[in-house]
C-alpha cells in the first residue's frame, strides 16, 4: 500500500511539473509573440514617420523658387515627370526608399496604396510648379495633397486600432484672419505700411 501511494505520488509530482512547465512555455511564447508584435509596431511607427518626413522634405525642395528642373513625358501620353537635379534626386530618391519601405512592412493594404497615393502627390507637386510657378500653384493641387497625406495618416491608424480624423474645416473666422493678413502683406509690399516690410 505505502508502495502505491509513493507511486501516485510521484505520478502526480510529475503531472504537477509537465502542467507547470506547459503553463511556464505558454507564458513566455505569450511575452514572446507581444514582444514581437511591439517591434513590429514600433517598426512600422518609424518607417511611416520616416516617410511623411521624406514627402515634405521632398515637397519643400521641389516648391522653393531656386529649383527650377524641365518636364519629360511619360510613355503613356498622359502623365509627367520632373527631371531634377543633383540634390533633387537625393530627396527623390530617399522619398522612393522610405515608399519602398512603408511597402514592405505595411500591415494593411490600406496603408501601402495611401503611401503611393501620397508619394505620386508629391511628384505631382513638383510638375505643377513647374508648369504654373511656385506662386500659382492652384489651391486644388495643394488640396489633393493634404487629403492624401490624410488618407495615409488615417491609414496608420487604422492598423493602430485609433479612429479614423477628420479634415479641418476651414471657417469664416480663418477665412476674415487670412484676408486681413493678406490685406496686410500687400500693403506691405506695395510700400504703403509703417516700414514697407513685415
């Protein structure tokens, strides 16, 4: 009898310990797999930022007065594309590398085609101030370009599980402030203000 008492014993030590350890391994392949999960987002949060940091470096170069660079047409008959220069290309090419990048991470479908969305604007951009000049650019163009970049940013977070923004609207009150600084800035220029500059 004290013989099979010890053997059960020892047969439930021994259950106790596998339970134990199955529960200890599922533990940490939980911790593993959350960890994994974070570097992935943390991975993502960077290469999406990255991005939007190379469309607006690339969109600034583009829109300055000094970068002046020639058309050439696609194959297509249809779309352009700006031949840029030494530095221009640099800023092309980064912004090409941080597509190709939000590309080969991006968690949703979603989100890559909103980056080439965005990315195509900012081409864009660069072919209207080149056809128009970077003073008359039309308010259209440059509107098409922030709902892109909304449309990207909201992309973002929805694979953050974050609800979705909204775009601002632009009110009355914006609107009354925007003429009279503009109102300001012209007399200014014109030389009728207190000093002739701002």
């Amino acid at each position: 009898m004290t013989n099979y008492l010890a053997i059960v014993s020892s047969i439930v030590a021994l259950v106790g310990v596998w339970i134990g350890g199955r529960l200890t391994l599922r533990t940490q392949e939980k911790g593993w797999k959350q960890a994994e999960s974070q570097r992935w987002r943390d991975l993502r949060q960077t290469a999406y930022g990255d991005f939007l940091a190379a469309v607006r470096r690339y969109r600034t170069y583009v829109g300055r007065n000094e970068t002046p660079f020639e058309l050439a047409p696609y194959a297509d008959g249809i779309r352009l594309s700006p031949r840029l220069d030494e530095q221009g290309m640099v800023h092309k090419q980064a912004l090409d590398a941080a597509l190709a990048q939000v590309q080969f991470i991006a968690q949703h479908q979603q989100t890559a085609s909103a980056a080439r969305t965005l990315a195509s604007m900012a081409r864009r951009t660069a072919v209207a101030k080149t056809i128009y000049g970077s003073k008359t650019v039309p308010t259209r163009i440059d509107d098409m370009f922030w709902h892109s970049e909304l449309a990207f940013v909201n992309a973002i977070r929805a694979e953050l599980g974050l609800s979705p923004l909204i775009q601002d609207t632009y009110d009355d009150p914006m609107k009354t402030l925007d003429r009279e600084l503009f109102d300001a800035y012209r007399s200014h220029q014109d030389g009728t203000g207190s000093n002739g500059s701002i």
